[in-house]
C-alpha cells in the first residue's frame, strides 16, 4: 500500500486539510467555516470506516525511520489494533457531533476554534495511532495546545484559571514520562513500541519506578483520584464541545496509555502494583460519586461522575483478565458516548436558561419533555441500567474484578458495586432537581425543546448506547485481540514472578 | 616586537570595553564600548594568526566584524526607535524588563 | 439434567413475542400516539398486552399438552472471557404462570387504565400525558416479561432493572404533584434508589455465582448446586443471602419496605399491576426460581422464612393505623409478600406461588376498586365544589378515608368487587385467598410454631384492618359533601373489575385441596417443593379468626357513627402504640438520621474539606509555592543592563577560573 493512499495517514492527518481550507476564508463567514469543519470530520469518519475496513490487515500500518537522535532511531510508525480500534473510532465519532453542538453555542472567533478543534482531533487520532515512543509523546503534548486555547479563549468565567490548571497538570505529569521514555530508548537503543516489548529484558530491572513515571502521567490524565482536581475545573469552564471531547477521549487517552504502554511494557511492576492501583480506583468511584451528589452546578456534577465512572476503567484494567480488560476498554467506549450526551445535554440547557446551576431548574420535563427524555435515557445508561451500553462495561468490569487473581480479593469488585447504587443517587438527584417536581422559574416555563439540530446531535449517540447495551458481540470482537495481547504478556510475566 | 605587548595591549582595551559598558549610562557610548571589546578579539585573532602562521584566525576577524557591523545596525536602530518614545537614550532607564 | 429434558416443540420459538408485541405496542404510541388520539392509544396499549396474554396461552397449551423446559435462543449478548451469556428465553410451567399473571392482570388494568387514565390526566390537568402513560405501561409489560421469561441470571436482572425503571417513571408520572409538588418526584426517586440496593445483592449474587459456577444460565448452575453446596457450603449460603437481599428490595420486605408506601404516588392503575400484582412480586418467583439453591442451604431457608414472616406481621400493624385507602392496600402488600416470601423459605414454593397468583387477582382487585372509589369522590368533590362555590376546604383528600362513607348505595359494583376483594385478601371461604393462604398457614404450623404464630397474628390483623377499611368507605353515612356526591364509575372501569372479582372469588379453584391443579403443573420446574396436606383445622381456625377481627372491625368502626373529624377509635385506647403504628414505627425518620444524613454530611464533607481544600489545596498549594519563590528570585532581575553585564562578567570569570585551576 502507498504511503499516500494509506488509510491511517489520510484519516489521522485529514483534518488538517479542512483546518487549511478554514484558513482561507474570512472570520465573518461563520457559516462557511462551519460547514467546512463538520464536513472535515465527517470526511475524516468516513475514513477511520475505511481504517475499520482494513482492520486486521498486516499491510495498513505505517512503519518507516523518521530520524535519528544521537544514534537512536526514531520510527514513524502508526498501526491500528484491537487495543485503539475503538478509540479511534471513537474519536472520529464524536469529533463531528461536537462540531455540530457549537452551531448555536459559539459564535465568536469561529474560525480560530475550529481549526483548534480540527487540529485537536489529529493529535487524538495520533495517540492513539502512534506506536513509537517519541511519535506518541509528540502527538501526547501536541493534544494539550488546542485544548488549552480551546478552554482559555472560548470558556467560562475562570477560563484562564483552568485552562492553566489543566495543561500545568498535564504537563507535570508528561515530563517524568518523557524522562522514563528516554531511559527506556537508551536502554534498548530504540523507541518502537515491537521493538522495546522483545528487548523488554533491557529494563526489567527497573520495572516499577518506569511504570511508576509512565502511570503518574496516565494516571493524571484519566484521571485517578487524588490527581482528579484539574477536571471538574477544565470541564465547567470548557465550552460544551470541549467538555465533550475532554470526557470522551482526551481523558481515555490516560486508560489506553495504561493499557498499551504500562501493562505490556512492564508486565510484573502492573501485577505487583495491581492491587494499589485498584485501591485507587475503588477509592476513586466511591469518592466521585459522594462528591457528585453534593454538587451544586450540573456540569459539576457529570465531571465529578466521570472521576467515579473512569475508577470502573482503572478497576477492569488492574483487574487483569479477559473479563476486566474487555470490559475496560468498552467502558471507555461506554464512558464517551453516556458522558458526552450529558454533557451535550447540559450544554443545551445552558445555551436556553445561560446557567447550569440545579436551583435555577426544576420541573423542566413539562417545558422540554424531548430533551427531558432523553437526558433521562442518558443518564439511565450511565447509571448502568442493564439494556443500556453502561451495564455491559460495568457488569464485565465487576465480574472480572471480583474473582481477578492479580487483585486476589472480592472486596474491590464488592466496594465497587456500591458505586451503582450511588450513581443511581446523584444522577436521580439530579433529574428530580432538574427535570421533575414544579416548574419554579418563570422563565423556565417557555424553553423550546430539541432543534432538529440538536436532535441530529444526540440520536446518534443513543443509537450506539442502545447497540451496545443489547448486542456488544461486535465490540468485543474488535477488542480481543489486543486483549489476549495484554493477557499473554501478564501471564507470562505472572510465570516469571512465581 | 614580542606575542606579550600585543596581548596586553589586547587585555587592556578588553577592560575598558568592560568598563565602560558597566559605568557608562549613555546608549552611544556603550556601543562603542562593545565595538572596543570585538576589537579587542580581534586583535588577538590577528596576532595568533601571525605567530602560528595560519589564516584561519583572519578570516575569523571578518567574521566579527561582519557581526559587529549587523549588531550595530540592529542596536542603533533600537536607539533611534527608543529615542523616539523615551526621548533618551540613557541605559538605566531602559528597565521595564526588570522583574 | 435436573429438570425434565428439553422441549423442541415449534410454539416454543413464540417466547420472544411477549416481549415483542409490547415493545411493537409502544413503539407505535411512540410514533404516532400524539397524532391518532387517545382512544387508539388505548387500543394499541391494551391490544399489544392481550396479545402477549396470547402468546402466553399458547405456551401454556403446548406446556400443558408436553412438559418440558422450552428454550430459545434470539441473540448472543455478552461473550467475553469466560461470560458467555445470550438472550436466552425459557419457557417452563413457572416462567409461563408468571406471564399468565402478568399479562393477564396486566391486560385487565390496561383496559382499565384507558378509561381511568382518560379522568386522571384531566383531574390533574395534562391531557397529553395520556400517550406517556401507556408507553410507559407498554414498557413495564416488555421488562416484566424479559424478568419472568429469562433463561439466565443475566437476563433476569435486565428485567430486574428494567421494571425498576418503569416504576420510577410511573411513581413519579405526575411529578410536579404531591407535597411541595416535589413529593412525587422524590418517592419516584426513593424507589429508584432503595432498589439499588437491593440489586447490589442480586449483583453480587451474580459474581459469586459466575465464579463458581463459570456460568450465569439457570440449569447449569442448578446442575452443579449440589456438588458445589458439599464443597464450598459457605459460598451457596452467601449467593442465597445476597439474592435475599435483592427480594428484599424488590418485593419491598424488611429491611428495604420503606419505598413501596410512597409508591403509590403513582396512579391507581399502576399501583394495581406494578406495586401489587406483579413486579412486587418478582421477589417470590426468584426465590422459587432459585429453589434448586436455596434447598442446599437450610440457614438460607430460615432467612428468607424469618424475613418474609416478620415483614408480613410488622406491615400488617402498620396497615391497621393508616387513613389514606391506598396505603392501606400498600401496607397490605407488603403484608402478603410477607407471606409469600415465608412460604418460598420454607420450602413451600407451590404455596408462594399460589398465594402470589390470587393476590394478584384479589389485590389488584381492590387497587382498581380503590382507585374507582377515589374516580367516584374526585367526580363528587367537583360537583359539590360548583354547586356550593367553593366553600369546601381547598386540601381535600379524595383518598382519605376519614372523607368517605356511605358509598355502598352510591357506587354498587364498586362496593360488591371491593368486599369480595376484601374478603378473599382477609381468607374467608371459599374465596380464593382462603386457599392460598391456608396452604401457607398449614406448612408454617408443618415447619416452625414461631413462624406460624406470627404469620396467624398478620392473618387476624389482615381481616382486621380490611374489615375497617370497608366499614369505613362504604358504611354509614358520607362524611363530606364529595362523598354525598359521588358517582359509579364507567363501564370501562367496572366491568375488569368484575372480571378480577370473579377470578378472586374462583381462583381458589386452580389449587383445591385434594386435586392440586397448581402444584402438578408447577411440579416440572419446582421439583422439591413442601406439600402439606389440607389441614382442617387450621382452615377453620384461620376463618374464624378472620370472622371474629371483621366483627371486631365492626364493633369499632361500623357500629356508630362518625364524623370525618373524630379521632380513631383505636387511638385511646391502644395510645402510644397507635401512634407508632400510624407513624410507621418511624422507620422512615430512622433511615433519614441513620443513612440519608449521614450520606449527605459524609458527601459534603468529600467535596468540601476534603477536595476543595485538601486535595485541591495541596495542588494549588504547589503553584503558590512556585509563586512564591519566583517572587523572591525576581529580585535579582533589575532591568538594569549593567547588572547583567556585570553578572557575565562573574560567570566568565568563574568559568574561567574554573578551567584555569582544574
């Protein structure tokens, strides 16, 4: 297959054309600019479907020298596998519903944000895509710059504050990755992901304190608690796409990181460490969830749901077994649909009452019944009601957690089903201050419900929620092989140990 | 004459060049200062050229003053645009980088 | 196999229709429900119920003529590691007992509903709320029917779930209504919730059970409960406890009852087929389902036994206080899951079912009654509102009792169904309750005296407080002007309810003593169940304790008159003790001081202290701290170019030296 016509190269640098072609037109063409964009990432949907095609191809990756570095050979090498198919797909799934949700909410500088938007959406694709080292740390940091522009100039009242919180936190975290990543390519003499997993002898001296620096940067990004703060900052001040795509793939880049870098580069340190870290995320959905019920601000509380709901992922990764894993990686899924849709609902709330505050709500169900059901299915499916896509991840996760030998206890799974009955108390907290009981505000007595647009918006999304929630069999198919990756290369770490 | 006088002929222009920057407060003079340093250089470029008997330590000395020149230029042109907002060309005035 | 071999006839393949045809019902009003009328959605609601009632004949016909376990596979579902579950139907005497009842009771209260709801959405003034309840009706039948008609634990916990839903939706149908207008909203929620925790259990159960029997499907768990009950008993015990825990939830039992009173915020239709005669009782078909489980484990047994009969004994006192005509019948359920649930305990699981199946008839007999009794004084508190111009007090209660009496000449079929419903729920002969209860009350005596002595005083407070309920609904004089004026109810309304009233007056007939119709059909899946001979003593004793607490009931509330206003009879009397028992025994205060509160403060605290300030904290301590030293060290940037000469100079020096000397 040529290099041009390379359907990862094409998919993964497209939306770069459209961001070119934005540049050429004027700011006052708004309209323009947003067709372009959309048509852009439907395009570049379009294509991952042609990726999705020749999944499983050997012949579809790219896999050729960069540069050099003092000696060391750098690779540019992208490849599609079970462990980012869904990512990726993902990503090019919700990028043109977010840039569909801003035709009303933002009109200012229309032009800047979608070439951030555009160009954000190639640096996601790139990580998830990268399997060199320096190729993945590049398109790591190269995420933050949109994003942080994306939330500084187009966010809420404190915008420069968690804009500055969010890439500082961020960033902290990458430093010592990169410190781990250079150790590891002077150790090896190369950063190919193949190439280091054969040479994995060269380190395995120095296992945990690497998986230590690669997990504090996964672990910021997903983010685990107690490194959560940065999120329910970044998330209230983002604009409603930029929480969307925050929620649904920017912080999954943190789980797939775990998943692709720190469980197959270093086996042993992940089964030692299995159990801390799990602790951690156990503490993690029990802690979001209590601390979602208290908040005030809706968009709050769905960041701090997304604290407890991503501790499901870390529980199924460290949980180490076909059931976990699988049921991790459909989570992220899981995650990015349920939370974008309550995101984009939150935002479509904000952009009829210009407040997300549950006080300034109440009853709305009989002013806006369409968006009102909606919200209610959404949430339903973030909750985990079975049926729903949620269910599916969180039963596999539990199931696997609870008789997981690397965790070798059913008190983190049982912990852990708690979270269900607290995520059904503050997300019903929240429909019944939102949605049920009286209308209380005057204003909120005449809101239009759901534009076709928006309707346009959130169908899409329901449809996959309901896909997975009755037939994930396709899902799972496409994630097992990087699954029984992951699981050879424990095993045989696990053999090592005893 | 012996390789000593030329160095500290060297040494001694590369002190007032010192000097001067240091205490000297107008723009102009701290140029010209500078220039008394890169001269300074180059005198000694020149002079281990001849006692070694090369040329690479000559064509060095173009090097500098090409450099110098461009410097000045840039640095004058800094002046006349300061000069124009501050009407002085007083070094210890320009601080507004200070932290 | 532990059960009888599998069955291939064709009709089998039928099973998924009862979920179909309800999902198909409510996916037309849907679409078009807004468009067509109500009139149609009431057809297509009520239509798409009577089908699957259908197609559960159809299966029962072919069971009846070849029994057997039917399977049918439709789809796999999630297939990953060692889960391998598919949507796997089966159809055996239980599963489709269960859809008789469900579909049948069910397409009762739809016909109903059509004509009740009709009243209802204009009383409370939304017409287009029509459509929505029939949807939601439409979706309660397809989970309940997913619950029922499950070949895995799996798949039973989607219906679980699923009828949970519907609950919520439908408590809180009127949501802006109750008190505060938040009332509704927030009993919707409770149920929601309270369930949750209940399903925690069932989820657990499930985990455990997948890892010890690497499967979730019914036979090949049963298959292996005996071998797994000699190796590993403490593990069969907890699944049986956890599942315990998720009846408890679900058929509103001690400790988790709390939800099922505040439920009957929803409309009447919905407190007959979901809070009375079918979901509630999910909890008893699970246990009898699980049966091959809980016969490994006696100390299971007891549980569920002690669980069922103290629930039935304790929400009976509570029934006796209560003045709202709902929450009457809503005590009495959870009185009469009580019972079902001791039965399933111990080992009566025939019995359970029995008693589950003319509950089901004689309960939502009395819902539908009740809510045609609240139709008859909403009519009347609105005509006597227009002719006396409003003089009445704004608050009235339609459902209160105090505000009744005296219906019995104005509303007759409705007076005639409820006393039969009343007296077959208080176990008189030869109505249906009779039967079933006596086959409970006889293995009780067969199998503990405890339990029979506490089951006996729940039978004598039954009769008890439904003979006060009928006294004072429908005898004496009208205490309020809506009552002097209230009006029967339409045919649509009446004539189900003459249908259940004939099924709870006969029902009794699917299990008489000596011929056991029930209990040989239901003998393909539960294999072990406890057979206790008709004993007439107990039957005779058990009537005339009935007899004596409606004559009791009579003494007290038939025999004088009274006024809306006067006190209770039974309240100087029994003094604090009615108090606590018209309070609820404050179970409710102590949940809210023991749980709710404390949740809430320990939530308030995370967010507070400890991540605003804690966590938070120490990482906006870390950038104060980087301020802070940078403010320091910026000192040294003078702005002055001599400075930094000078500092050069030093550097060049130093490097100098360095070279120098080393």
């Amino acid at each position: 297959m040529t290099m041009v016509l390379n359907p990862i190269l094409l998919m993964t640098f497209f939306p770069l054309v459209g961001a070119a072609v934005i540049l050429f037109f004027k700011s006052e063409q708004k309209s323009a600019i947003r067709w372009t964009a959309l048509i852009t990432s439907l395009v570049t949907f379009g294509l991952s479907l042609w990726v999705l095609a020749a999944y499983g191809r050997q012949d579809v990756g790219i896999h050729r020298l960069w540069f050099r570095i003092a000696g060391l050979p750098i690779h540019f090498h992208m490849a599609v596998d079970g462990l980012n198919i869904l990512m990726v797909l993902l990503t090019t799934f919700l990028t043109p519903l977010a840039v569909l949700s801003t035709w009303k909410a933002v009109e200012e500088r229309v032009k800047g944000f979608m070439i951030f938007f555009l160009l954000l959406e190639v640096g996601m694709l790139g990580v998830f895509l990268a399997l060199d080292l320096v190729l993945f740390y590049i398109f790591w940091e190269f995420t933050l710059i949109p994003m942080y522009f994306l939330i500084g100039l187009w966010g809420g009242e404190r915008r420069i504050y968690a804009a500055v919180k969010f890439f500082l936190f961020t960033m902290a975290g990458s430093v010592i990755m990169l410190l781990a990543i250079l150790y590891l390519g002077w150790n090896a003499k190369t950063f190919d992901l193949p190439a280091l997993l054969a040479a994995r002898d060269s380190f395995a001296a120095a296992q945990i304190p690497l998986f230590a620096a690669f997990a504090l940067a996964f672990a910021i990004k997903v983010p685990m608690w107690p490194l959560h703060t940065w999120l329910p900052d970044a998330h209230v001040e983002a604009p409603t796409a930029g929480s969307v795509i925050l929620a649904g793939v920017l912080l999954k880049m943190g789980a797939y990181g775990f998943l692709r870098f720190n469980l197959l580069l270093f086996p042993q340190a992940s089964l030692q460490l299995a159990p801390w870290m799990a602790g951690l995320a156990v503490i993690g959905i029990l802690y979001g969830a209590a601390v979602a019920y208290t908040q005030k601000d809706v968009k709050k509380l769905v960041a701090y749901s997304s604290v407890s709901h991503l501790g499901f992922v870390m529980l199924g990764i460290f949980a180490l077994n076909a059931e976990g894993l699988s049921g991790a990686i459909l989570q992220m899924v899981n995650h990015g649909l349920s939370t974008g849709a309550l995101f984009l609902m939150v935002g479509f709330l904000y952009e009829r009452r210009h407040t997300r505050l549950m006080e300034s709500f109440g009853g709305l169900w009989k002013s806006v019944p369409v968006l009102a059901a909606l919200a209610l299915i959404v949430s339903l499916s973030s909750m985990g009601l079975p049926g729903l896509n949620g269910f599916v991840g969180e039963f596999t996760i539990l199931t696997g957690a609870f008789g997981s030998a690397a965790l070798g206890s059913p008190w983190f799974a049982g912990l852990s089903t708690l979270g269900v009955i607290l995520a059904a108390v503050y997300l019903l907290h929240m429909m019944e201050k939102v949605f049920l009981g009286p209308i209380t505000h005057a204003e909120n007595r005449s809101l239009p419900d759901l534009s076709p647009r928006e309707l346009a918006v959130i169908l899409p999304l329901l449809v996959v929620i309901f896909w997975i929630g009755l037939y994930p069999k396709p899902f799972f198919g496409l994630i097992e092989p990087g699954v029984a990756q992951i699981l050879a290369a424990v095993q045989s770490a696990a053999l090592a140990l005893h | 004459m012996p390789l000593g006088y030329y160095l500290a002929l060297s040494a001694v222009m590369f002190v007032i060049g010192i000097v001067g920057v240091l205490v000297r407060r107008n723009a102009l003079i701290v140029f010209m200062s500078l220039e008394l340093m890169f001269n300074a250089a180059n005198l000694l470029f020149v002079t281990f050229a001849a006692y070694y008997g090369t040329i690479i330590g000559q064509i060095s000395v173009f090097f500098v003053m090409t450099v110098a020149a461009a410097e000045v230029a840039v640095g004058l042109a800094l002046m006349v645009a300061i000069f124009r907002t501050k009407h002085s060309i007083d070094v210890d005035q320009m601080s507004s980088l200070k932290g | 196999m532990l059960l009888s071999e599998t069955l291939q006839n064709p009709a089998v393949s039928l099973v998924p229709w009862v979920v179909f045809l309800p999902l198909i019902g409510l996916v037309i009003n849907l679409v078009l429900g807004q468009r067509l009328g109500e009139k149609f959605v009431g057809a297509v609601a009520s239509l798409a119920a009577l089908a699957a009632f259908g197609v559960a004949v159809v299966l029962a016909v072919t069971l009846a003529g070849e029994p057997g376990v039917g399977k049918f596979h439709l789809l796999d579902w999630i297939q990953v590691g060692g889960l391998n579950l598919g949507w796997d139907f089966r159809v055996d005497t239980l599963s489709v007992t269960m859809m008789l009842v469900v579909a049948g009771v069910g397409s009762l209260i739809h016909i109903y509903a059509t004509a009740y709801m009709h009243s209802d959405v204009r009383h409370n003034g939304d017409p287009s709320r029509y459509r929505r309840f029939f949807v939601y009706f439409n979706l309660f039948i397809l989970a309940m029917m997913i619950l029922v008609s499950a070949d895995s634990y799996l798949m039973l916990f989607v219906g679980w779930e699923g009828v949970g839903l519907c609950s919520y939706l439908l408590i809180g149908f009127w949501f802006e209504k109750g008190a505060d207008g938040t009332a509704n909203a927030k009993a919707a929620k409770k149920a929601f919730v309270v369930n949750r925790v209940g399903d925690f259990g069932l989820l657990l159960a499930m985990f455990l059970l997948f890892w010890n029997f690497k499967s979730l499907s019914f036979d090949e768990i049963f298959a292996q409960a005996p071998a797994l009950a000699q190796a590993a008993p403490g593990v069969v015990l907890a699944v049986t406890l956890f599942m315990l825990l998720g009846v408890a939830g679900k058929s509103a039992q001690l400790p988790l009852f709390v939800w099922l009173p505040d439920a009957m915020a929803g409309p009447t239709p919905v407190s007959a087929l979901i809070h009375a005669a079918t979901m509630v009782t999910a909890g008893v078909y699970l246990v009898a389902r699980s049966s091959p489980l809980y016969l490994e484990v006696p100390a299971a047994q007891q549980a569920v036994m002690w669980v069922g009969a103290l629930t039935a004994l304790f929400a009976a006192t509570i029934a006796v206080a209560q003045n709202d005509i709902k929450k009457v019948l809503a005590y009495s359920t959870i009185s009469q899951l009580g019972f079902m649930v001791a039965a399933v305990g111990m080992t009566a699981y025939v019995a359970g079912m029995f008693h589950l199946i003319t509950h089901a008839f004689f309960k939502a007999l009395l819902f539908l009654s009740a809510g045609s009794v609240i139709l008859g004084l909403e009519h009347g508190h609105a005509h006597s509102h227009n002719g006396h111009n409003g003089h009445e007090e704004d608050h009235f209660d339609p459902q209160d009792m105090r505000n009744m009496g005296g219906l019995q000449g104005r509303m007759k079929t409705t007076f005639w169904v409820y006393l039969i419903g009343a007296l077959a729920l208080a176990g008189i002969a030869p109505l249906s309750g009779f039967f079933s209860k006596d086959e409970i009350l006889a293995a009780a005596l067969h199998t503990s005296p405890a339990i029979f002595a506490l089951l006996i005083a729940a039978a004598f407070l039954t009769a008890f407080y439904m003979g006060r309920q009928v006294f004072l609904v429908f005898f004496g004089r009208p205490r309020s002007t809506a009552a002097e004026h209230a009006v029967e109810s339409p045919a649509l309304i009446t004539v189900p309810l003459i249908l259940l009233a004939l099924l709870s007056a006969l029902g009794g007939a699917l299990n008489l003593p000596k011929i056991y119709t029930l209990e040989h059909w239901l003998e393909h899946s539960l294999q072990h169940s406890l057979v206790v001979e008709f004993n007439l003593t107990v039957a005779v004793g058990s009537v005339l304790l009935a007899l004596t607490a409606i004559a009791l009931a009579w003494w007290l509330y038939g025999k004088r008159q009274m006024r809306a206003s006067d006190p209770d009879p039974l309240a100087a009397p029994l003094g604090g003790l009615f108090r606590a028992l018209q309070n609820k025994w404050w179970v409710d205060e102590l949940y809210q001081a023991v749980i709710v509160r404390p949740y809430h403060a320990l939530a308030s605290w995370l967010s507070g202290p400890v991540d605003s300030t804690g966590i938070d904290g120490i990482a906006n301590g870390l950038g104060q701290l980087t301020h802070w030293a940078a403010g320091s060290l910026r000192r040294i940037q003078t702005g002055y170019v001599r400075t930094y000469v000078l500092v050069v100079l030093f550097g060049v020096v130093l490097m100098l030296a360095f070279l120098a000397f080393n």
